[in-house]
C-alpha cells in the first residue's frame, strides 16, 4: 500500500487509509528499535534535510533519530546559525540546498502555510515538522499510535484536549485524526483560548469546566500554554489559570476514575500540569517521545518510497 499524498503538509489532507498505514508501518518499525541493532537499510540511498527554523528539542531529535535509523544521509539546518539570519529567503534557502541533491525535507516553521507555499515550489517531498498554529502532524500520529498502544484502538475512545486550543498545531492535528479515525473529543480550557467555530468545524465537544471534561474521557491530551504566540493576555496570570485548569493529583482523584494523561511536551510544570501528575503512574507522556521515532520512521519510509 502507498499514501495517496506526496507530502505530509498536514493530517487535513490524509484519509483514514493513510493514517492506518503510518500507523501499521510505525508499529514495525518500533519491533526493530526494540533490537540490539535499531537499524535497517531501507533509505540508504536517500538524503533528507532538517529545516528548523523554530526552535525544537523532541521534533528534531525524533527526526534525526529515526533518519538515522533507517540509513537515510541528514542535513541539519537552524534558521538562526544559517543565511537566513542575513536575509536569505525561504525558498531560495530551500533550493540552494536541494542543488546539492537532497530528496526530503522535513520543516518546522513558525507560519503557518510555510510548507504548503514550498509545496507548490520544490520538486521535493516534504514532511511538516509543525507550521505556526497550523498543524503538527507527526505529533497527532504519535499521539495517535500511543493512544492505539495503550487501549488497543482509536475508535469510540474519549479524548479531552485540555488547553490553549487557540494556539496549537497539536489541537488542530489531533482533531483532524481523532474525527477521521472514529474518536469522541471534547475540548476544554478558558473560553478565550478555544475559537469559536470548533464546535461545528469539528464536530467536537466544547467544556469549560475541566472537572466534568476529565470526568468524561478516557484520555487528556493536555497542552501547553503558548505565551509566546499570544500578542494580548487571554486570562489574568498563570497562578489563575493553574487554578481553574491545571491537572493536579486532588483534581483527578474527585473525579474518582483512572484517565491516561499525555502532552506533547515541553511541559510548564505548575501551570498546565503539576509535576506528580506529568511523572505519575498513568502517565505516558515519555512513551509519547519513544513513540514519535517509530512514527517518523515510517512517514519518511513512506513518502521516501511512494514512487517505486
Ligand atoms: N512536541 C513538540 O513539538 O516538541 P518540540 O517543540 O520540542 O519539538
């Protein structure tokens, strides 16, 4: 079976084949890294390129990990120790590197659209690494297939997607498959972090209060607030937000009912989740990371040899 996309711009684009694919292909791929040896052959003959120019640590190093574990030849690039930093443009950036006969490029950028306008410009396939608030799809097919790990499918599952929905390519990535795959969600957080028109785009649950939100899932996907991304404050301080939508251990023990809890990291600890809830026992936000290196292995396995 091969994808029916040339590139992984988002989940928006994929069908349920498609996702079923990476998913089954993900799962062969984490058999081998559970080898002495963790690598195989499969891309040797292929070069990928790393384009951040937003900063990373899970991503990147996923990407680079799973590269090298299926033989592949890697380019590392970061914005700001590179030519852009003088001015250069993105897409003369992009095909200045491909003259050095590059096949793949994986990109995280921080506007949303970049990939897709590369898309429409480079001969390459190309895998978003996240673009601004747009999508992140890698993440929601980790998250996916960490989900799928854990309760044995995707389908019927409950998953609460707690947080600052506004700003998230993780949201927006994780609804697109949660719906596409025959999962229930319901979003949750402060009304001005979660846009009006999810309900019905969505087809998705909106709760403003997190108690009745946990109580009715299976899963929490909790996310992380993005300051950085905000121009104006959408509540009043972070003490208040921990207040009203921080998962704290007295939180999940009112509602009387053991729920998975992920993020897709990096975690402020105290503010969307207390730390014995991050390394608590229903935890599985470090598998999530353990995860993501299979996933990439196989959309890279995937796009690499849709042609063949
Ligand atoms: N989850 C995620 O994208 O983390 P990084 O920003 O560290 O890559």
């Amino acid at each position: 079976m091969k994808l029916s996309t040339k590139h992984l711009l988002g989940i928006k684009d994929l069908n349920r084949d498609d996702i079923q694919l990476i998913l089954t292909t993900a799962a062969q791929f984490k058999e081998v890294l559970q080898r002495p040896v963790k690598k195989v052959p499969s891309l040797r003959d292929v070069t990928i390129v790393n384009l951040f120019y937003e900063n990373s640590t899970r991503t990147r190093m996923s990407f680079e990990l799973a590269e090298r574990r299926l033989s592949a030849d890697t380019l590392n690039f970061a914005a700001s120790s590179s030519s852009a930093a003088k001015g250069e443009t993105l897409l003369d950036t992009v095909n200045n590197i491909l003259s050095m006969k590059v096949d793949l490029v994986v990109m995280r950028h921080s506007a949303s659209g970049a990939p897709h306008f590369l898309a429409q410009h480079i001969p390459a396939a190309i895998v978003n690494a996240g673009d601004g608030i747009n999508e992140h799809p890698t993440q929601a097919l980790l998250d996916a297939f960490s989900m799928q790990e854990k309760f044995g499918k995707l389908e019927g599952l409950k998953v609460t997607i707690v947080g600052d929905i506004m700003h998230s390519r993780v949201a927006m990535s994780n609804m697109y498959l949660l719906q596409k795959m025959g999962a229930e969600v319901t979003i949750a957080g402060p009304p001005t972090l979660i846009p009006k028109y999810i309900q019905e785009a969505f087809n998705v649950r909106v709760e403003y209060n997190l108690q009745k939100a946990l109580a009715w899932c299976d899963v929490a996907n909790v996310l992380r607030i993005q300051l950085e991304r905000q121009n104006q404050p959408l509540f009043s301080s972070l003490r208040e937000y921990n207040l009203a939508y921080g998962i704290s251990r007295s939180m999940l023990e009112s509602i009387n009912k053991e729920i998975v809890i992920m993020h897709p990291g990096p975690i402020n600890r105290g503010v969307e989740l207390d730390s014995d809830v991050a390394d608590g026992p229903h935890s599985i936000i470090l598998d999530q990371v353990e995860n993501g290196v299979a996933v990439r292995m196989a959309v890279l396995y995937l796009l690499a040899n849709r042609d063949q």
